[in-house]
C-alpha cells in the first residue's frame, strides 16, 4: 500500500512539482525562532477560509430579493438543521477578521515590519482592511431586518455628502432613487463576489510578497533561526484553533446571530447602531453638526488613511519609526475613547439620574433604550408568529407583521386616540390580581395580555387598559374605590360628574348596613361579569366556565330588573340602557354585546349614533372612513387592529387558552 501512495506522490510531484512547494513552505527560515506573536497572519487566513465556507453553505438557502431575504434567513436561523450554529459562525468570524486585522497591522507597524523592502506588502494590507471592512458592511444588510436596513442608510445617506460624487456614489450604491430589491442584489453581489473576488486576489499577492522578502525579525534577535515547520506550524495551528473555539462559544452562547423584525421603510428603527469596529466613526460624528459632518465623513478619515499609506516613507529612520508608533498609540486610543463614549452615551440613562444639566443627555438615551426594547420585542413578537402554526405567508413577513394587532395596534393608538385617552395597567387591576404592575408587564404579553404602556398625563376619557375584561369591567363599577375616578381616566370628563357615576356612589351610600353594602357591591360583580360574557372575549379553562357562566346568568338578571331588588332606589339598569330584549335606546348606550368586537368597532365610527350616546355624546370624534378619502379617520383595518389590540384579541404561538386580561 505504501508503495502505491509513493508512486502517486511521485506521479504528483512530477506534474505539479508539489514536493518543492511543500518543503519551501515549510521549511521557510524563521529569523530568531518561532514566536507567538508571528500567528496573527495565519490567523487570518483561517478566518477568511471559514467565512468562505460558512458562507458558501449559506449562499445555497439564501434569497437575496426584498420580498424574501429575511424569509430565508429565518428559514437558516430557525428551521434549517445546524443553520443558527453555521450562521452563528459566519457572524462572529467577521468580528474576529477585523479585530485580528488591527493586531496584526499594530504589530507591523509597531515593529517596523512595514519598512523597505516591505512597502508594498503593507500597502496591500492596508487595502486589505477596506476590503474586510467593505465585507463587514454590505453584509450588515442581507437579512433585510430592521437594524440592518435602517443602518445601511444611515451610511448610504452619508456617503451621499461626499464632495462632487456623493449623489452618484449613493444612486450606485442602492440601485435607483429608493431602497429596494436592486439594493439587496447589489449588496449581495458585492458581498458574496466582488469584494471576496478581490481579497482572494490581493490576498495572493500579499502572501506571494511576504514570501519573497520573508519575515521581519524584532530587534534585537536572541535566538537562532529556525524553521516554519514544526515549531511555528504549531504555534500557528494552536492560535487558529484558539479563534475557532471563541468564535463557536459566541456562536452557541447566542444560539446564532441576531435577527431583528423584517426591513419597513414606513416604520424607522430609531436604535439602529454600526457594529462595534464602526462606533467610534458615529461618535466621532457627533464633532462635526450640520454642514460640518462632511469633515468627520470624509475629510479627515481620509486624510487619516492618507498618513497610514505614507507610514513606509515617515518611518525609514529611528525618528519617523518613533512617529509612526505615537500615531498608532494616538489612533488607538482615541477609538477606544470614541467607542467607549459612544457605549457610555446611549447607556447613560442606565447609570445616572436626569437632572437640568443632563437632560438632553439622559432623554437621548431614555429614547434609544426604548426603542432598542421596543424593537427586540417586536422581533420577539414576527419570529414567534413565523414558528408557529400560522407560519409565513406567502405575502412575506412584513405583510405578517403589517396585520398583527399585538404590533400595529400600539402605534396606531398613540396616533389616533392618545390625545385624549390613556393606555396603562390599572392599579385597581393590579391590586385585584395580587400582582407588582412592573412585573406582570413583563410576563404579560407571553398570555395574551396587553401590557404596553402608552400614558397621557392628562387623560380626558377613559383608561382603555384591558377594556372589556372581568377586571375592566370591575373597575369600572369599582365598588371598592367609588370616590377615585383616575383608574378609568375620567377625572377631567364631564362624565365625572354625570349620571353614572353618582348612580355608583349613591348605591352604596353610607346609610348602607355592612349586608346591604355587601349585596350590593355582589351584584355589580355578578354584572360585571355578565358584562364580561358580552365582550365575546372569555376564554376559559372548561373547568371554570360552567361556574362562571353561572354567575353571568345571575348577572344578566339583574341587569334586566333584578337589581331593582338590590338597591333601596328601585332602580334597575334598563331603566337608562337598552339590553337585549329590555329597555329602549335613548340616554346611555346599549350593553348587548357590550365591548364585543362588533360593538366597539361600532363605536368607533360613530359613538353619537343612538345605540351609543347619541346627543350626549361629550367629545369622541367619530373615525368612520369618509366618502372624501382626505376626510377618513381610520380604515377599516386600521380599526380592526386598534380594536383587537384593545381586546387582547391576537395569536398567542404556542397557547392553547389565552386569558385576555384575566
């Protein structure tokens, strides 16, 4: 057998000369001996080879169209066998390629490695670290997420304002006049061809370079000479095998690389940041406002990477050596002092109280904040509806997206109704249920229950917070709290002072013996609870309906004349409102199907309609959509998806009973 292998080897070498190369590669002098600090070009190297097969195996599931990218890149995160490990990979080796790329150029230029006859080579590798960088940066966009969309045309926008050439540069860049699919191909052909066409190339020349001239020993040498193989082969191997192990604990401690909610052009992503190698540069930014912006864009970036180009030529003596490495030592710190600012600056709320003299400080942060959750619970909210049994539809995830209620309704709240309304958990609810408001917020949204905030300080209608569930409907009667109005937001309404109220505050009035006050405040429990029933929103356990149906019974029949019994006045709640077949239209609103999805769309388009307030309708606009398009309020799903996010009525993934405000 040995002898077969032989006489291959030799049918090889005589054809490609295989055993030369072999023994010039290996056996390349090593001036001083092997060193650890000689690893970090075949570091590089491995880097580049892993991105090129992680990345070639993520070519074959990826679809680069507007429509589709970020479908496929769910499919290679979460459906994909080993896809979240292989693209957790692609994603933290680009990280390792820059860091290892600015320790082996501070090593060069720290040890003079850049000096004759090695200008070139250091020439070479700097164009090397734009193509890396350019790597890093039309890759940020192919998911075709949120932070990748939104990042690239914060860059775009800015390579507009270049000198002369910044309109085409940006026309070029994005394929037309508008993002789009053209800018997703472009990207995609640069990302997976152009730019590694050209390191490939560059790359060749720099090692074919580095062989000819060799490597550059640090003075003094104290050691003898020795050769790449087997000493410093090892070395190489171990520092190789090194990156891969942290790359792959990053990878499997994040279980892959983020992906955040599908690209919206409607919808901005207000805490869309650069990755950490690009930070200081949007820092630095933060020097030069307004028409000034073009000199920290460009003006002195490239007057910086003018000064690298030239270092060879400043550094042929000790002197200029010693200027190149203060200019090294300057650049270094100067981005880790931007970067560290710039980490500082968007935490700041975190770490400081607002005061007067940081509040534009603290307010900029607080907003960033914000929107970072915002954002991670909204890509929380698309994954989750993607794996579930609705999945994709063939529309695209956007168009997922655009329907939930969980997600537009919160926005088209604070648009169309947060001028007058107010959206928080009630205290009355929170007290009710034995809950810290802080914490049910954040387990909430996993049962169905609407937990977003969207406070006015100065409500003047009521606190739609869980409207038309049990606790809704309990606090509104509120039998515990009759003399504090705020739970519900009426404290600056008329209807304060109106009818209702005081039919509240007079039935348990404090002539009331402890059982007549009892009674009492159980009948407008049991109402509550009929009213609940009403709302069409009750998803109970089997177990628990049949004992709450029959409270409903036994409410319902108060509404309709038996509260009459309860309370010393007689009164019974049709004597005011129509429900079902009792009471008549006229003063106060119809409470069949009271808060259902049907009555509170209703509403809506017009609460002075009769079955509603009618003439006394205080100051609810109506939003029906309009004959006269400039005249509409709201659309009919605009509607429906303020109704459904009021009501809790949206997919639960993963639920099989979703207790809306239960």
């Amino acid at each position: 057998m040995s002898g077969r292998l032989h006489k291959l080897v030799d049918w090889l070498d005589n054809r490609t000369g295989i055993r030369g190369l072999l023994h010039e590669a290996l056996y390349e002098r090593v001036p001083g001996g092997a060193r650890w600090r000689y690893v970090w070009g075949s570091t590089l190297v491995v880097a580049f080879a892993t991105q090129l097969i992680t990345g070639t195996f993520l070519w074959m599931a990826y679809s680069p169209s507007a429509q589709t990218a970020w479908e496929s890149v769910f499919t290679i995160q979460f459906e994909m066998t080993g896809g979240w490990l292989l693209r957790g990979i692609h994603h933290y080796m680009a990280h390792a390629m820059v860091f290892l790329l600015l320790i082996h150029f501070a090593q060069v230029v720290w040890d003079g490695a850049y000096r004759a006859p090695r200008e070139l080579n250091f020439v070479v590798g700097l164009v090397l670290l734009q193509i890396v960088l350019g790597l890093s940066l039309t890759g940020y966009l192919l998911p075709w997420d949120q932070k990748g969309y939104w990042a690239t045309t914060v860059g775009t926008n800015l390579a507009s304002q270049a000198p002369l050439v910044g309109p085409e540069i940006k026309k070029l860049a994005i394929g037309g006049s508008d993002y789009g699919h053209h800018t997703l191909t472009r990207f995609f052909a640069l990302h997976a061809g152009v730019l590694p066409g050209l390191l490939i190339a560059l790359l060749a020349v720099h090692l074919a370079l580095f062989r000819r001239h060799g490597l550059h020993a640090k003075e003094p040498v104290t050691r003898p000479d020795a050769t790449f193989w087997p000493d410093q082969l090892l070395k190489d191997s171990v520092a190789a095998l090194g990156v891969l192990a942290v790359v792959l604990v990053f990878a499997v401690w994040s279980k892959g690389a983020e992906l955040s909610a599908p690209a919206d052009p409607a919808h901005p992503f207000n805490a869309a940041r650069p990755e950490w190698y690009f930070l200081f540069l949007f820092q630095f930014l933060k020097w030069f406002p307004g028409e000034l912006e073009v000199w920290g864009a460009f003006v002195i970036p490239a007057a910086v990477f003018c000064l690298l180009f030239l270092m060879p030529w400043i550094g042929r003596g000790r002197k200029g050596h010693l200027v190149n490495v203060g200019i090294l030592v300057f650049l270094i710190g100067s981005i880790a002092l931007l970067t560290a600012q710039a980490v500082h600056d968007d935490n700041f709320a975190l770490w400081h109280k607002r005061t007067e003299a940081n509040a534009s400080r603290y307010d900029a942060s607080r907003a960033f904040l914000d929107a970072k959750r915002e954002a991670e619970l909204e890509a929380d909210r698309i994954i989750a509806l993607a794996r579930s049994a609705e999945k994709i539809p063939p529309t695209g995830a956007l168009a997922m997206a655009a329907a939930d209620p969980f997600l537009q309704g919160p926005k088209l709240f604070a648009q169309h109704c947060a001028g007058c309304h107010t959206h928080e958990i009630s205290k009355y609810y929170a007290f009710q249920v034995g809950v810290d408001p802080q914490v049910f917020r954040r387990s909430a949204h996993n049962f169905g229950i609407n937990m977003v905030d969207i406070v006015n300080p100065d409500p003047t209608a009521p606190n739609l917070w869980g409207v038309g569930n049990r606790g809704w409907m309990q606090a509104f009667l509120n039998p515990h709290h009759v003399a504090d109005l705020d739970h519900l937001g009426y404290q600056n309404s008329p209807f304060a002072d109106g009818d209702m109220v005081s039919f509240i505050k007079d039935s348990l009035g404090e002539e009331l013996t402890d059982e007549e006050r009892e009674a009492v405040e159980n009948a407008f429990l049991l109402i509550s609870d009929a009213l609940w029933l009403e709302a069409g929103a009750l998803k109970l356990h089997p177990d628990a309906r049949s004992e709450f149906e029959e409270r409903a019974k036994r409410g319902r029949e108060l509404i309709t004349g038996g509260l009459a019994e309860v309370l010393s006045s007689g009164t019974s709640c049709t004597d005011c409102h129509k429900f079902h077949d009792a009471g008549e239209l006229g003063s106060a609103p119809d409470l069949t199907g009271y808060m259902s999805r049907e009555w509170l769309t209703e509403f809506i388009h017009n609460p002075a309609a009769p079955r509603f307030y009618g003439e006394n309708n205080d100051r609810m606009p109506a939003f029906a959509p309009h004959a006269d398009p400039r005249l509409n309020q709201l659309d009919d799903e605009s509607l429906r998806l303020i109704v459904d996010w009021l009501r809790g009525d949206w997919v639960v993934p993963g639920a099989e009973i979703n207790p809306p405000g239960e």
